[in-house]
C-alpha cells in the first residue's frame, strides 16, 4: 500500500482506490 497522495493518484498503472480514511486500496 503506498501512502503517497500525489504518486497513487497519478498512478495509471495500478488500480487504486482512495478511502476517507485516507487508505489505498488496491483492487
């Protein structure tokens, strides 16, 4: 799980999932 805000949004290649509790959840 990468904590990062800016990389896991800007991240195409993985399927990540932003939860209010401000956890990555890849799919």
């Amino acid at each position: 799980m990468n904590h990062c805000p800016k990389s896991s949004l800007a991240d195409s290649s993985s399927l990540s999932m932003w939860t209010p509790t401000r956890q990555v959840v890849k799919i």
